[in-house]
C-alpha cells in the first residue's frame, strides 16, 4: 500500500502541493497527472526517498520493493539479458551467493546456494525476462548483444524490462510510453493490467491512461485530489466541475461554430471509413466540454492552404532503401486532397522511410514517385527539434522564413503558438522538448502546406498540448499522413489506415482496436521477431500475419464484449476500493450508526460477488479469443 498524510513539497518559494492525503490500496493502478512543472517526478523521488518533505509522512513499500526505470544507463559490455535479470533482486542476491559460496570449500554453503537458486526457479525468470524483451520489441537475437550496442531508444526499453522484471510491491513508471512503437505500448498495456503490484505511472499519453487507470491522481492548485476512473472519466468530472464554477466561457462561440461545421461536414462521409466513428465521437465529446475548456486551454490552427489540388501524391512500385539494403519495395499508393491517413508499423519496419521518401528526403531506388502540381508539404520529423538552431528565437526563426512580413504580424502568428511577449525572443536554446516541438509546429504552419507529414510529432508534448494539436489536425483543410503511437491522435484526426509489415506497404482493413488484437495475438504466439536493426522476418510470420487480419472482423464481437466487461469491472472495483477503505477506518464504527455499518458490509459482499462474476466471464471470453488466435495461428 501506499499512503499519503498531509504531505506538503516545495522548491525553493514555490510550493508544490500541501496537506495531501491520499491512499493507494494494493493493486491499484493510478495515473498521476498534471502540467509540466507541477510535481509529479518529484513525488517519485519523495517514494523513492530520493528527497525530503517539507511536512507529512509517505508510508511506502521498503525501496527494494519498489519498481522503478532508471534514468541513465551506463553504456556496459554487459549482455542484454543479463542487464535485465540483473533488476531482479532475489536472483541476484542468490546468483551473488552462489559465486560466494564457490570460492570456499564449505559444502554446506554451497548446498545451500544451490538450494536457494533452484527454490527461485532461475529458468523460469529467465524465461520472464525474454517473454518481457520480447513484448518490447527486441529480438531473439539481442538478448545476447552488449548494452552498450544498443541506441538511446533501445536502452531505455531495456531500463523498462529490467523494470518490468523486477519483483515489487509498487512500480512506478515516468512516461513509459515514450520510446515505445504502438505495438509494444499495446503489450505494455496487456502486461500492466495483469500484474499484481500497486502502480503509479505518469504519461501524456490519455488512451493508454485511459486503458490501464483505475484511478487518476491530479496535480493543480497545490493540491493532489483523487477522481475514481480512468482518463477521460477524470476528463468529465473535472470539467463538470468546472461548468459549475463558471457559467459561460468568453471563447466559446467562435470555437464550437468551427468545431460543428466540421462535424457537420464529416458526418456526410461517416461511412467512408470504420475509423470515421471513432473520430466524430470525439469531436462531439470536445463539442460537449468545449464552452469551459475554451477559457483555460490553449488552441491553434493550422492557417488553410493556399492551394489543394485534387492528386497530391501517385506511387508506383517503389523501392526504398539505404545503399545496398532495400527496407520497403513494390510501394503503391494514392493520396488526393482531404485524405488522412495514419501509418501503422513496429519500430524499424519502415515507416520513417517511408516518410521521408514522401517528403523528397529520401530518394526511391526504384519505382516513381508523381507530385502533384501545387503540392506543398509540411514536415515534422521525429528529430525535428534538434534542428532547430539554439542560438537563435522563434521570432528569429520565422523572420528568416517571412523576411518581408512586418514585425507585429509575425509576433501575432507566434502568439497563438504561446511565444508571446518576450517568450517570442527567448532563445530556444534553453527551450524544453515540448516548447521547441511547438515552435516547430508554429515555423511548419507558417508555410501553410496542403499536405502534413508527420512523424510522432507528440513525443514531446503534454496533454494539453497534444489535445491541442489534435483539435488543429481534425479541422484542417488539407491533407494528413501520420505515424504516431498516440491512438488518441490517430483516431481522431485519420480514417484511413495502411500497415508497414515485412518490407511492404498495404491498407489496413480493420481499426485500430482490431490492430491491438493483431498485435496481442502475435506477441502470444511468440514468433522470430524481427532484428531491431532491421533483418527480416521470417516467411511464417508473414503469412501469420495475413490471417490474423483476415480473422479480425470475426474477433471483434468478442472484444467488444471483453471490453464492456472491463468497464464494468472498473467501476465495480472501484466502488468495492472505496468500501474497503471506509470499512478499515476505526472512525467509521464509533461514529457510523449499527444499521449504516451492516449495508455497508452487505454492499461490499454483493460487490465482491459481482467482481467473481464479471471476472469468470472475461476469463472465459478471453478463452475464446486466445482459442481463436491459436486456430488461426495453425490455419496460417
């Protein structure tokens, strides 16, 4: 458990939070959220006992029980497994026996070391430790590589096995996400929800948020107030919340009017694709909520193209590569005015080549490549940021852009990109990651492009700001192409899906709630994953894969069910959290009446029924869905 009692943090004359007190009971999984700057790193170094409190008490797990990634990882000729079984404290504490034991003669302590190494099962945590690396996307292969081989990205997927691995009460997690493609956030997901330790993780990320919280921990106003559920339940509350404290919002009309329109629109086109629900339900839920959210986040706009013609892009048997090594071939594709697309793959599949070979970046080995006349594109790659130049401001930057634009004009522009004021003629230098990428953001729809290429362009973002830019995608005019592994951005800002998959490009006939199944279904099968360097996969893997897709449609009623279930589970555990806790306060008894004390208990006993039954129906259905995996598995 942890517990939280008048916790008070500050820096230097900024106080954090005061007078907290919160509890997490075993198991729960919490999201901790709030603006940059508002204490949610320094909470985790406050657990870890990495800093002091100002006031209040933290009762914890005892540090070597809990869980958390490391930040810096020394770059060893230690091999990757290794690195990772390493973080398993129990195996290492007998594997350092058992070298001690061996350089005495006593048989009896050797015994012993034997004995306390086959107790843990070392073949069995081994296994645990390649199932992990394998669900984030290393390959049979690496397991055996030297850390110090792998890049930055890598390393931290291996700081998060290690992690992962690590036997803890409480496991704290600081943008997980971040280095991860969709495919191994998906396996995370999966993972986290069957592990049994408390979590408390903080992420930017409101999908993966909202798929794995039960409860959310808010950071404003110095305080830390606690809303049962997951993301977008907090989203609902907090905004009613607001509602209540304001009557009208002063922005509201123009925004709404924008949004409509565009619903509007888009709601003559609800059947060109499966993605196009998902993104018009969103766009309502944003309608719903928008006359308070206008007077306190912060909007853009993507200015409209001067120009969209009607044939953007034309590809025709492209070859795409490196040198000798060819990544994607036989490429075909279309892309016309209006189109969205979102590019699904894992990391290192292809989809940055891709990317770039679009742009004009990369040229085709092969193939041809038509362009539109007219056709100006917006590029946001993923290192798009390091290429801003430090020594220079935003205001320098657009100036070099637009050098016969007067002065006002372009400090107007930077304004609704928040560069107001002196901010505009700060150096970006010193810039965080997320005010550089919108600065870049800003420098991109200066060019007013009829077609935005982009290429994770969230990796930096907070929340407010990817809801931001999530609004700006879904009313512009022109036409999108976007690799994210922010489903959130992904299903409301595309409606058309193509699949980057053992060198080829392809549409993907499924959403992306299909696309997860695909994934989960690949990763139990445990098949020769693809080098992360690169290698191909296996011809098997291939055609797995084809028939997994083709079974998609048929898994689908199945995991809606499943996740009505999970709903209904949430909420369910929620309530019986709430229960416990009021039923394990002395106070409740000596001031609670006789009768209010018995429904309280017969309240609780109905709810555990309930969770036994909602739990033997998810187990069963999820039996289904894994027979059904299997049986498509053989077929392929």
């Amino acid at each position: 458990m942890l517990r939280l009692t008048d916790v008070a943090i500050a820096r230097g004359a900024r106080t954090l939070y005061r007078n907290v007190s919160l509890i997490a009971p075993p198991g729960e999984r919490i999201g901790l959220i709030g603006a940059n700057g508002s204490g949610k790193s320094t909470l985790f170094a406050a657990i870890l006992n990495e800093l002091g409190l100002d006031s209040g008490d933290i009762d914890a797990p005892s540090v070597d029980r809990i869980a958390h990634v490391a930040q810096d990882i020394e770059a060893a000729d230690e091999a990757a497994i290794d690195y990772v079984l390493a973080g398993h404290a129990p195996l290492a504490a007998a594997r350092a026996e058992l070298a001690a034991a061996e350089l005495h003669t006593d048989p009896m302590q050797l015994a012993h070391a034997h004995s306390a190494l086959a107790d843990l099962n070392e073949g069995a945590i081994t296994s645990s430790a390649k199932a992990v690396l394998h669900g984030l996307g290393f390959a049979q292969s690496d397991s055996a590589r030297p850390v110090r081989s792998f890049s930055g990205g890598w390393r931290n997927r291996l700081a998060l096995a290690r992690a992962l691995l690590r036997p803890a009460d409480l496991l704290l997690l600081d943008e997980p996400t971040n280095h991860l493609d969709l495919d191994s956030v998906v396996w995370l997901e999966a993972w986290l929800r069957r592990q049994p330790a408390t979590v408390l993780v903080i992420s930017h990320d409101r999908e993966f948020l909202d798929r794995i919280c039960q409860t959310i921990w808010h950071i404003a106003d110095e305080a830390i107030r606690r809303y049962a559920g997951n993301y977008s339940a907090f989203e609902t509350a907090f905004f009613e919340q607001q509602r209540q404290q304001d009557s009208a919002a002063r922005q509201y009309e123009r925004t709404a009017a924008h949004l409509q329109s565009f619903v509007d629109r888009f709601r003559a086109q609800a059947t060109k694709a499966r993605q196009a629900q998902s993104r018009l339900k969103m766009l309502e839920r944003l309608t719903a909520i928008e006359p308070v959210r206008a007077r306190r986040e912060w909007r853009f706009e993507f200015p409209k193209p001067l120009k969209v013609p009607e044939r953007l892009l034309d590809a025709d048997d492209l070859a795409l590569g490196y040198g000798d090594r060819t990544v994607l071939g036989g490429v075909r594709f279309n892309v016309g005015a209006g189109d969205r697309i979102g590019i699904l793959g894992v990391n290192g599949a292809g989809k940055s080549t891709l990317v770039k070979a679009i742009d004009g970046s990369l040229a085709p080995k092969g193939g041809e490549l038509r362009r539109g006349a007219g056709l100006a594109i917006g590029y946001f790659a993923q290192h798009q940021v390091d290429q801003l130049r430090p020594d220079e401001t935003p205001l320098q930057h657009l100036r070099r852009m637009a050098p016969e634009a007067r002065e006002q004009q372009l400090r107007e522009f930077l304004g609704s990109y928040r560069f107001s004021g002196e901010f505009a003629t700060t150096l970006v230098g010193p810039m965080s990651g997320g005010e550089k990428a919108r600065c870049a953001l800003a420098l991109l729809a200066w060019k007013r492009p009829n077609l935005l290429l982009l290429d994770e362009p969230t990796n930096h973002l907070d929340i407010e700001t990817r809801e931001a830019l999530t609004v700006a995608l879904s009313s512009y005019e022109g036409a999108l192409i976007l690799v994210s592994h922010d489903r959130h951005l992904l299903r409301a800002t595309t409606d058309e899906l193509w699949l980057v998959h053992d060198g080829e490009v392809a549409p993907f006939e499924g959403d992306l709630d299909d696309y997860s199944a695909l994934i989960l279904a690949s990763r139990r099968e445990n098949p020769v994953r693809k080098d992360s360097q690169g290698a191909d996969r296996k011809e098997d893997r291939k055609q797995g894969a084809g028939a997994r897709q083709r079974s998609g449609s048929a898994r689908k009623p199945l995991q809606n069910k499943l996740t009505a279930i999970e709903t209904e589970l949430a909420q369910v555990s929620s309530e019986l959290r709430e229960l416990d806790a009021q039923l394990s306060d002395p106070d409740f008894y000596n001031t609670g009446a006789a009768d209010e004390v018995a429904a309280v208990l017969k309240r609780r006993d109905e709810l555990a029924r309930k969770v036994d039954s909602l739990e033997a129906r998810w187990l069963d259905i999820q039996g289904q869905l894994e027979a059904g995996a299997d049986i498509g598995s053989k077929a392929a």
